[in-house]
C-alpha cells in the first residue's frame, strides 16, 4: 500500500507539472519570446514539456529540501536520465532564443 501511495504521488507530482507548464508556456513564455521577436508558432509542445519539466525538477528539490529523508527523491535525482533530460530541456527552451524562430 506505501508503494501505491507514493506512484499515486509521483503520477500526481507529473500531472500537475504538465498542467502548469501549458498554463506558465501559453502566458508567460509567449510574451517572453515574443518580446525577443520570435514568433510563437510551429510545435510548441516541445517548449510545452521542456518547461513542464523544469517545474517537475524545481518541485522535486523543494520537496527534498523539506524532506530530506525521502528514499524515492533521492533515487530520482540520483538517476541520470533525470539530469540528462534537464539538460535536454534548458537546451530546448535557449535554442529559440539563440536562433531567433522555434525551429521545432
């Protein structure tokens, strides 16, 4: 049942992720973009997952911060694909702003 708990949790933790990265891409990132003249269009789902993951990792230290005795926090951030998809994702949301366009 601890086990249930916690997959609950992390599918929870993803979820809402995904849900205010769509709401912080569509509001904040478009004006940001827009203001350096690129145009916010082409697939923007891209940009949409890299900064629902950004979220999903700053709320993953915050809660290991606050509990720091966590197992399955120290696990994830311990894994390399967690570091590696971070940095897949800082990479994904600079390369518009380098470019000038959203290549995707």
């Amino acid at each position: 049942m601890d086990r249930f708990k916690i997959d609950y949790w992390t599918i929870s933790e993803i979820f809402m992720a995904f849900l205010i990265g769509m709401l912080a891409t569509q509001t904040i990132l478009r004006n940001v973009y827009e203001l350096n003249g690129i145009s916010f269009i082409g697939n923007t789902s891209v940009i949409w997952f890299s900064v629902s993951y950004l979220i999903y990792v700053t709320e993953t230290f915050i809660r290991l911060l606050i509990w720091k005795n966590s197992e399955s926090l120290k696990k994830r951030i311990k894994g390399y694909s967690f570091w590696a998809v971070l940095l897949l994702a800082i990479i994904l949301l600079l390369i518009p702003i380098f470019k000038g366009e959203i290549p995707y």
